[in-house]
C-alpha cells in the first residue's frame, strides 16, 4: 500500500525537482551580475528561483502570462505562434512518453535565412547522439524524412529508423517496386477482427538520386473489424522477415505517439501548450517551451515510476481531475510535502498533513 511506502530518492517528485534545481544552479546569469537588474538595482529574486517559478507554472498548470509573437492570415486573422521540433522516447506497449530536449525552429544569430523543420531535425539528432552516444534507438518518423540527405545522417550518427514513405513522395521507388515480386505474409488478431497483410522488399535504391542507398520497404494493407481498410507504408534499415513485419509496423506506428500522447497532451491537458507566454526580447518563448517540456517530462516520469503520484491520479481518474485537485489543494491548504499531497488526494486527508494556509 503507497502508504507505508516513502517517496523514491530519485523518480519522485522531490528527487526530480532536486536534480532540476542543482542543474538550474549551473545557468549563468545572462547579465553577467548576479546581484544587480538592469535597472543597476539589486536583484531580489536569483535566477534559479526565477526558472524553478517558471516551472512550477507549468507543473501545477496554472498560467498567468499574456500572449505575444504575431502572425497575419491572407484572410485578415492574426495567430499569436512560435515552432518548436519535439521529439520523445515511445514504445508501443507503453501510454507514456518520455520528451528529449526540443529545437526551435528559429532564425539563428547572425543567420540571413530562415530556419526550417530539416535543419532543426539535423541539430536535434547531432545533440541527442552527442549526449547519448550509445543509446540504441530506432527513429520514428514521417515521409518528409524519406529523403536521402537525411538518412544518411542517421547512418552517420548510428540511428536505425523506420519512416513513413509516400508513392507521390517517391514517386522511383514505388515505380521500382511495382515491377518486381514482394513476399507476402498474412497476420491477423481474430479477438478484435483485424487482420494485415504485409509485403515488403529488401535491398531497394531509395530514388533516382540517391541508386546507392539502400532501403527496405514494408507495405502493410489493414481490414478492420468493420470491413474499412487503410494502407501505411515505410521504409527502414532493418531487414525485413516473415517474422518481424508485425513488430516493424507497429513500431512505425508508435509515431503517432509524438501526436496523440504528447502535443494532443500538453495542448489538452493543462500545459497551455497553444497558449503564448511571450516572446520576450530574445529567447523568452524558448524558456517557457523548454520549462513546459521539463514539466511534462517529470509528470510522466511520475506516472511511470511513482506509486503515490500512481495512487493520485487513478482516485482522480484523469490527468486533468489531478491537476484540478493539485491546485485546489495549493491554494487551500499549507502542504508539508509532496507524500503528503499526494496521499490527502488518494486515500483522504486522514492522516495527510495538511493544515488550512491562513497566509
């Protein structure tokens, strides 16, 4: 019972606020003088307290910034937006989703062109194998990938993927395939009334451009319980055999994780994630996307790992229902600690030490 239990030293909580905060410790002070403003006045608040606010704004989904950045429609309407390229560690037997550190898609200093989604993709993936040289991962993603430049450099930096390819797309290969003989293979799940069948190819240039570079393509053509039928097809460096085409496509589907699980989440379910919280002078907005992605970061780590942040949420029985609860009890009560909150939520305020907060 999460009761007779105490918090993980490390994945609850009060050990990934710790970490956050000793990692926060380290940000030099963009003024160069930790003690003054830029009015020359002493600073009342230090920077790691200024970050810790700003992500306790997003842990306890409660924004209160304005909006700002602009962007006029043709039709005369204006949206207020910033672009940011995320990315997250899924499986396909796992709801939670671990986030990677996102890449603006921004103009970069003293750059006359504009950024793009290619350019942030390729320094999301130098980083991500600089500070993970040895993680063995397999790369998710859609046909704007299915290009040549860009496998190759997930060759070059050892990361295995499956992406989704389109026949107007890549117009060769699918023209190369159609004169030549697939394997086939047949699976289907009788509970649930699916069935799937697979052909793929191994051992086919990717285009015209690029002969040399070798793909293998799986064609997977679903029936669902109701007759309907769809068509997904990908590409990937791993060999294909009678034996992994149905882990394959459900590893290429895991893609939709970044969708369903993550932007659907962070847009839906209490982290503002379409809301604007500024634009700042220089990399205000940043800030804020990072510090959103560091909260959603540490709830699902919380839910993976945390049998009191377990026990919460399914006495709540949603995410939204929690969070509701969390900031109904912050701005009620004086909370001791995080076990504390998190038992007054699951099993009552009996034996949870919370008192009435008369501040």
């Amino acid at each position: 019972m999460a009761t007779k239990q105490s918090l993980k030293k490390h994945l609850s909580i009060e050990g990934l606020l710790s970490a956050t905060r000793k990692i926060f410790s380290s940000v030099k002070d963009p003024l160069n003088s930790p003690e003054k403003d830029p009015r020359g006045k002493k600073t009342q608040i230090p920077l790691v307290d200024c970050l810790m606010s700003g992500l306790a704004v997003f842990g306890l989904k409660f924004p209160s910034l304005f909006q700002f950045s602009v962007k006029e429609h043709k039709d005369g309407r204006i949206s207020y937006y910033h672009q940011v390229l995320g990315a997250v560690i899924a499986h396909p037997d796992k709801k939670e989703v671990l986030p990677i550190c996102p890449e603006p898609i921004m103009k970069r200093d003293g750059s006359k062109k504009n950024d793009c989604e290619r350019n942030a993709s390729k320094r999301l993936l130098e980083d991500f194998r600089r500070e993970h040289p040895h993680l063995k991962v397999i790369l998710c993603e859609d046909a704007l990938a299915a290009n040549g430049p860009h496998l190759e450099l997930l060759k070059k930096l050892n990361i295995r993927f499956i992406v989704n390819v389109k026949p107007d797309g890549n117009k060769s290969l699918f023209d190369w395939v159609s004169k030549i003989k697939g394997t086939e293979v047949i699976k289907k799940d009788k509970k649930k009334g699916i069935s799937w069948v697979f052909t793929f190819h191994n051992d086919i240039p990717l285009n015209d451009t690029y002969p040399n570079l070798l793909v293998n393509l799986l064609i997977c053509k679903e029936t669902l319980a109701d007759g309907t039928t769809k068509t997904f097809t990908w590409i990937t460096d791993i060999k294909i055999t009678e034996s992994n085409v149905y882990d394959l496509m459900r590893g290429g589907r895991t893609r939709w994780k970044i969708e369903n699980e993550t932007f659907n989440t962070l847009k839906n379910q209490g982290y503002q994630f379409e809301h604007n919280f500024g634009h700042g002078n220089k990399n205000l907005n940043m800030v804020f996307t990072m510090l959103m992605f560091l909260a959603f970061a540490i709830d699902q780590l919380q839910q993976i790992s945390c049998a009191f942040f377990q026990a919460a949420l399914k006495k709540a029985g949603s995410r939204i229902a929690l969070w509701q609860k969390i900031k109904s009890l912050f701005t009620t009560y004086y909370i001791n600690s995080w076990q504390d909150l998190f038992e007054s939520i699951a099993f009552g305020h009996k034996g949870a030490q919370l008192a009435p907060d008369t501040s």
